[in-house]
C-alpha cells in the first residue's frame, strides 16, 4: 500500500469537541480544518468513523454492522476495542449509518462491508476492523511518546491508558488532540498476538441489552417522522397477478384516510425487476387507519400466470423432471458404470418445502424523498442493496441518500431483498409525502422470498462388502436464480446444490445434477440458504445407509471422511474444506450425547453433521414420542468455528440456530394452492414455543486457533437430519419430507 | 374473492364508549379521543410513541405486544381502547423504578438473553405476570410462556426467569435485614 493510499484509508479526525475519530474514510477529508457538521451531533445521531475518545476517557465505537440479532453490534467493537487497548467495560457503542460516499476514487463506503449476510461480519472485520483499532492504538502511544520523550516501543498501553515504563499511567483523553495531528504510519501496524488478547475470546454480554429490556432500543419499525403518513398495501394474493377492479368509497370514508392508490407490480425493465406484489395502498394518519382503510376495500384480482401453481403440482413436475438430464454441477469418476458393477444400490427421495422467514419484525420502512435527497430509516440486511434501489427508483444519486441503520427484529435472509423499501418509495412518490409503510404478519407470510422447494433424489452403490463405491444426488428445485436477468445469469443449481459439499471427495464416483422447476413463488435466501436446504437429505440418506448396512452412523462417516486433509471447497466458506475438523465435531458430538449408549423407553437417538460458510457443526438429539408430539431429551451441538470473538454470543448463535432448526424442522413448511400462498399467520405458520422446546441446548465449541469463520449460519443445517435421524432411531419411521411432525404423525 | 387481510384487520368487537376515554399508563393519565376501536398497541405506539410494545402479528399470538392492564398480562394489539376506560395500564417503558430495573429486566441481562430482541419486552412482560401468579414457578410453568421468539433465546429465558426469582429473593431478604435492623 502506498504511503497516499494508507492515509486515504486510515485517517484520523479531531472534532471540535476534542474527540479523536479513526476511521477508513479518505484523507482528504481527513484533516480540513473544519469538522464536519455529522460528526457533532450532540446525541452522536451520526458518527463519522470508528472511534472517539471523549474527555472523560470514555472510549465511542462505532457498530457497522446489520444487527439481526447476530451480536455484531457487540462482536464488532470488541475487534476495534481490542487492537486499540480500549477498557471493555467503559466502552460505549454506537449504530453507525450506512458509509456510502463518492470519494476520490470512485464510490466507496467510508466504514467497509455493511451488509449481514453469508456469515461474514467477522471474517471482514477481522481483517479490517482489529487494523482500525491497532492504527488508534499506535497513533496514541505517538502521542504519548512525543509527550515524554520517548521511544515509541518503550510505551505499553493497558484499558485505554498508555502506561510510562516508570507505571505512570495517562489516558488516552489526554492524548487525543495531540495523537490527532500524527500522520498515521505508512505500513500496516503489527496486530497483537492472541495471547495478549484482553478482550476477544472473552465473553461479552449484548451492548445495548438495557436499552432492549426497558424498551427503550429502537427497531426500525420504531422510526416515526414529523409529517409523515403510514401506509399498508392490499396486495394481489395471486402471484403476479394485477389489480381489476377497486371500490374504494368505503376505505375513503375512514377516518384518518388521506388517499387510496393502485400500486402496479414491477414492469420486466423497470427500474425495479424483482418480486413485487400489485396492490392497493391506503396511507392515512396513523396505522390502525390504514388497516381499517385497508379492511374497507373492495378489490377483484386478475390472477396471472400462475393461478394453476399448487404445492401438489410441483411435487408432479419434481418428480417428472428428475426423469430428465438436468444440468451436472459436479461429475467425479463413473458413476453409470458404478452402478452397472454394484452389488446393492440403495435410493431415497427427500422432500423440503418453501419457508418463510417471519422475522418478528415485519417489513418495514420510513422513506422522505426530496427533490435533492432522501432519508431512509428502517430495518436491513444489505443497506446497499436498499441505497441501490432508492436510487434507481427516485434518480437521485446514492450519496445524496441517507440511510440510517436500526437494530432489526430478526433478519434470516429476509431483508436481504429490499422489495419494501421499493414499495415504500414508489407509495411516498404517489402520496407527495413522506411514508412509513407498514407491513402486517399476513403480508409478510404471503408475500416473502422463500427458501425454495426441492425434491431430492440420492443414490449410493455398494459393493460386496457394503463399501460405498458411488453416490449421486439430483435435485430438482425451484432455483434461486430465476425471474430476473443477473439471477439468471447464474448457475441455476447454485444456492440449492453446491458441488464440493458431503461427500464429494470422499467417493470415488459421483454425480451431482440440477433439475430446475418453473415457479411462480418468489425465492431468496433463507438462513444457511442451501445448507438448510440439502443437509437434510444428505445426513439423513447416510444414516440410511448406515443401518441397510448395518454399520455404525457415526464409524460410517468418519470413515468416509478419512484421514484429516483438505479438500477444494469452490462454494462460499471454501477454499478448503477440512475433513479432520467435520470428524472431530462429530466424534465430540458422539461422546457428549453418549452415542453408544443403548436406550430404552421408546427413547432414540440421531446425529448429523455438516460444513456451512467455513465453519463446522454436528448436532445430536435424544428423543421419544409422546402421543402425537416429539419430545426432545437432549440436545448437543458441537461447532468448530475458528477463534472466538465473543463466547457468549457464539453459544447464543448455536443455541439459536439449534432451536430455529428444531422448530422450522418440525413445524414449517409454506404451500401454495391456485396460485396463492396459504400461510397467513403463526396459527398455521407455527413457530416453536417454550413447551415444544429442550430445555436447554449443550453447546460445545472446540477451542481453535484458526481464523474465525462467524457463527450465524452454521448451528441449523445439520438439525434436521439429526432429528429425523433420532426419530427414526425412536419410532423405526423415517421421515424424509419435512416438516417432520406432519409426515411423522400421518405415518405413525 | 377472499380477501388477503380480512382477517388481521377485522377490529375486536369495541363497545361504542361516547366521548374520550381516560386511562392511565405508567402512572400518567391519557384521554384519547381518537378511534375508540383503536386497539391499546397502536394507541401506545403510533399516538404516544412507547413504542416499547412490538406488533408482532396483530391477533394475539405471538405475544410482542404484552402489557399489563390491572396488573395482569394482556396482549395489546386485540384491546379496544373502548374497553381500557378507567383502567390502570403498565407497558415495558413503566416496570423499572427510575434506575432501579425490575428484577426480570436484571435478569435478562445477567443472562444476555437478547438476540435480536423484538420480542424480549413481551416475554418480559409475561414473566413479570407469571411471576405473580406464582411465587416459585416449575418447569412445566415456564414452559406455559407462550410468547414467540424467532430467534430461539428459550433456553436463556427459562434461566432468566430462575436468575429472577433468586434476584428477588435476595432483594426480599436483603429488605428484612434492614427492617430488623431498624426494629
């Protein structure tokens, strides 16, 4: 890096308030006399960097992440709080805004990768963040250097103080006006070495827990804006249907109904292509209005092209497909001829339904459009994304787009699609004003971007001696890359079957197709997308195999498994895959579930395993029936996912993502008849609750010293399988369409 | 034609009240004198911005929006503002005592129950009423906390839940001490 380019991106700010600021933001900024006026707001509504030092030592750093409910609004800080020496438990957080600024260069974002998404906060803040931190630090131990005199390696820092070689401590505060005029080093600081580390790998609890438990924390959902109107929109239940015809005289006679307008769904072209429902919006003064506005209309609906779609029919069309070619997504040795020499081929489908996410949060989203600017408040996932779709929609140019981001009630995929924001903004275009579009718990079960349905077939050839010699899997699912051009452009069965999973590598014949189904369900993203989508048939079909073979389920895949090495991983979390660390979270997982202990009473149990985004988890339930539920006795999960940042958000992750994956496993599945979604609430979207819940989760992270690979994602794929896996071992019925308890009581 | 929303948008049969109602919440008096079908969730979030209470589902099932009226949990989003009359309605915003959190509130933090955090007022809430009903809860008790999490913090909840009982056992006995050694 050069030395211009180093300060363009670590730079160093003194507010007029003496607060020293360190950020990734150019220099050219960087040291103007004149502040900024974003950066003095006497309330730090809007920060301009990473850290601030106040007068009284009290240490500001700025969150930048999507807090979904991941931690990152703590685990974040705790990379910069690290590096820069800063005491933990003086430490005070801030939600940054979105960073889109047009610098010298080119559009950049003054704070780096904002979006939650992937599992990647940590793997990119690890990188960035801990050298924003360390550049603080060393600018301060300048700073203090200048001040006594002395070499700069001769001073030590400790809990935002440098620390004299005689124990004289000074705090930062004192050195911060001073440190704000040293020109930052021209090469990367040295980071420290983990065992100097103070404050990662030590449990930090929720930095803002004391604002959610009074109340006080603000969702985005939580925004209100002198001036503006809420709306909410009847939409078309049929997939890209279209309005007919409207009787509005009713909803206008509402009080508090200011205007009723047609919302079209999005034009192939326009500005904004993806998923959009036709509708109806109703804006009035407040949101009980507009949903009394919205019951007060009378609407008929073209239902489009799809008003022969049902859940039955694409069962059919699954099915039939899987007679076809598909398209190979991995091809490794011979698998015909594998099956031409078997001895036994074993073959099983496996069935997975549409999802919802139902973030507790629904959509949302606060917009003000100006001739010149516009201001967005609500709850993201990718802030990008949604600055993209503002500008595309109302011509004005990103930076002159303010978005600020919120603690979000619940993410899962769900807001990485911005069809509310574009909503909002073509309503607030229509009404003139500014718009806080509200969304309810039935729009938001009818009209997500599901996890995709897929049917899937697995094959295994064994020979004589019940070695396994072949392995194919055909996937026939409605792609996540449809509809619209840049999706389409990609591989149809990616985020649905990924080349290099289990057990590719670890079978000397394999065939992995895709066989894509025409839909008219808008799909996205859905936590661990494809690894919640084929874990479940993978880890179920080897456990199959296990008992037609009458081996150990666990022996069995550390067998496959084979020595410790690592294989290519071209999917995202790759470009290794570690067999050793799959092995050893699986064995720890054994031991801790008691795995060859026999059980009694009706009791059974069941193991899985997978790879997910660069990180490892296995999970092991202990189960019986009672009556027609499940009750879980125990259950375990073991993740490997690189260093800890923060332990207990971590166990939080894993705890979570296990009690996600029970509950999606066991209740949830969205289907569709004539062309609609039928779901329209927790009744019959159902949700765990408490009583259906273990009472605890024992998770275990194996301690490693390997890079951190985050923890969002990884505690859910191997759920499923384990469970149905445990099922099978407590009932002999193996389910093989989820979810569980539906097909498990029909079977019974 | 079905229609998509009717159902969420139906309103709770309201008693027609005349004039504006008066109630008091965290300790203040209101008159609304604005929609008397408007349900109390709305009223606390849109009209008095304690947007503490969460809608969640607006037909009572996931439990987001719980508050106490009287003194018992109640789910806001299905109670008329008709019927709240001379009622007496607590919500997360009014259960601290200035700096001095409730014992719950605590306890959530002692064991960092959050995730995202949208449902922890309600579960709150809840808990502060089952707490009420019963001095020393079982297991089967906790579990009868219907209120949704999406994010799966269950299992913190049920230690929180235990956290608070001890909280507010040594607050009691920590409260006798004094009052023997005042006597």
């Amino acid at each position: 890096m050069t030395n211009l380019n180093r300060r363009q991106f670590i730079s160093v700010m003194l507010t007029a308030s003496g607060a020293l600021l360190v950020g990734l933001r150019p220099a050219v900024a960087a040291f103007q006399p004149k502040v900024p006026i974003d950066l003095l707001g006497e309330a730090l509504t809007s920060l301009g960097a990473f850290v601030r030092i106040e007068r009284n030592n009290r240490i500001v750093i700025g969150a930048r992440g999507c807090e979904i409910g991941q931690g990152v609004i703590t685990s974040l800080p705790m990379l910069i709080a690290e590096e820069l020496d800063a005491d933990w438990n003086r430490v005070r957080v801030e939600q940054l805004p979105y960073g889109y600024e047009i610098g010298p260069d080119g559009e950049t974002n003054r704070y780096g990768p904002q979006g939650a998404g992937g599992s990647t906060s940590i793997t990119d803040g690890w990188k960035d963040l801990r050298q924003a931190g360390a550049v603080a630090r060393w600018l301060l131990v300048e700073a203090a250097a200048q001040h006594w005199q002395l070499p700069h390696d001769r001073l030590a820092t400790e809990a935002s103080h440098v620390v004299h070689p005689d124990g004289t401590r000074m705090p930062y505060a004192e050195l911060a006006e001073r440190a704000a005029g040293i020109l930052p080093p021209p090469e990367p600081v040295a980071l420290k070495k983990p065992e100097q580390y103070r404050v990662i790998g030590k449990p930090a609890k929720t930095v803002d827990a004391r604002a959610i438990v009074t109340g006080r924390a603000s969702f985005g959902i939580d925004a209100y804006m002198g001036g503006a109107l809420t709306a909410v929109m009847l939409r078309c239940p049929h997939m890209d249907g279209s309005v007919d015809t409207i009787d509005d005289t009713q909803a206008r006679k509402i009080p508090g109904v200011r205007d009723v307008f047609v919302i079209d769904g999005p034009v192939p072209g326009s500005a904004f292509d993806t998923n959009l429902a036709a509708g109806v919006a109703v804006v009035a003064d407040d949101t009980w209005a507009a949903l009394k506005g919205r019951s007060a209309l009378k609407v008929t609906w073209k239902p489009g092209p799809w008003a022969q779609e049902s859940s039955a029919a694409l069962e059919a069309k699954a099915a039939e497909a899987l007679k076809g070619d598909g398209v190979s997504v991995r091809s490794d040795g011979d698998m015909a001829a594998a099956r031409k020499a078997a001895k036994r081929t074993l073959e099983a489908r496996y069935q997975v339904p549409f999802l919802a996410h139902a973030t507790m949060e629904p959509p949302h989203a606060l917009i003000k459009i100006e001739p010149d600017r516009a201001l967005f408040i609500g709850s993201l996932q990718s802030p990008g994304g949604a600055s993209t779709v503002i500008a595309n929609l109302t011509g004005l140019s990103r930076d002159k787009i303010e978005i600020r981001m919120t603690r979000a009630g619940g993410g899962f995929g769900r807001r990485l699609e911005n069809d509310y924001v574009a909503e909002a903004v073509m309503i607030a275009k229509k009404a003139g004003k500014p718009i806080k579009l509200m969304w309810t718990r039935d729009d938001d079960l009818r009209h997500d971007f599901y996890r995709p349905y897929g049917l899937h077939q697995l094959s295994a050839t064994l020979d004589r001696k019940n070695q396994l010699t072949g392995f194919a899997h055909l996937c026939a699912a409605t792609s996540m890359n449809y509809r619209i051009a840049r999706k389409k452009e990609r591989p149809p069965g990616q985020g649905c079957l990924e080349a290099d999973d289990f057990p590719a590598g670890l079978v000397p014949n394999l065939d992995k197709r895709f066989f894509s189904l025409e839909s008219g369900m808008p799909r996205g993203p859905w936590r661990a997308p494809l690894h919640t989508f084929h874990a479940f048939a993978v880890q179920s079909f080897i456990d199959e195999i296990a008992y037609e073979t009458k081996q150990d389920a666990v022996e069995l895949r550390l067998k496959l498994l084979g020595e410790a090495r690592e294989l290519d991983y071209q999917g995202h979390g790759g470009p290794k895959f570690d067999t050793g660390r799959l092995a050893a979270v699986l064995t720890r997982c054994a031991e801790a579930i008691e795995w060859k202990r026999r059980r009694s009473d009706g009791r059974g149990v069941g193991i899985a395993c997978h790879f997910t985004f660069g990180g490892y988890a296995a999970h092991a339930f202990e189960v019986s029936m009672d009556g027609r539920d499940l009750r879980i006795h125990r259950a375990i999960c073991v993740a490997d996912i690189g260093r800890v940042v923060n332990p207990l958000g971590v166990d939080a992750m894993m705890a979570g993502g296990t009690i996600d994956g029970i509950s999606t496993a066991l209740n949830l599945a969205i289907t569709v008849k004539d062309g609609q979604v039928q779901q329209s609430s927790f009744g019959d979207y159902a949700i765990g609750r408490m009583a259906q819940m273990p009472h605890e989760i024992e998770v275990i992270v194996l301690p490693s010293e390997r890079e951190p690979s985050g923890a969002g994602e990884m505690g859910i794929p191997s759920v499923a399988p384990a469970l149905a896996n445990a099922i099978y071992a407590a009932t002999t019925v193996r389910v093989r369409r989820l979810p569980l308890l539906a097909e498990l009581n029909r079977r019974l | 034609m079905p229609q998509a929303n009717a159902k969420i948008d139906k309103a709770p049969a309201a008693a027609v009240v005349p004039g504006p109602i008066e109630l008091t919440i965290n300790g203040e008096t209101f008159r609304h004198t604005g929609a008397p079908d408007m349900p109390l969730l709305w009223y606390l979030r849109d009209v008095l911005r304690l947007t503490g209470s969460k809608y969640g589902c607006g037909v009572g099932q996931c439990g987001a929006c719980t508050v106490h009226v009287d003194g018992k949990a109640q789910r806001s989003c299905l109670l008329p503002m008709s019927a709240l009359s001379g009622q007496t309605i607590t919500t997360i915003e009014g259960i601290a005592s200035g700096d001095d959190l409730h014992a719950v509130q605590q306890a959530w933090i002692d064991e960092d129950v959050p995730q995202c955090g949208y449902c922890q007022a309600g579960q709150i809430m809840a808990t502060v009423d089952l707490l009420k009903r019963k001095a020393q809860p079982s297991d089967a008790d906790i579990s009868q906390l219907t209120n949704l999490c999406r994010c799966g913090t269950y299992p913190r909840i049920r230690k929180a839940v235990k956290r608070a009982l001890q909280l507010m056992a040594e607050a009691k006995a920590a409260e006798e001490k004094a009052a023997e050694a005042k006597s």
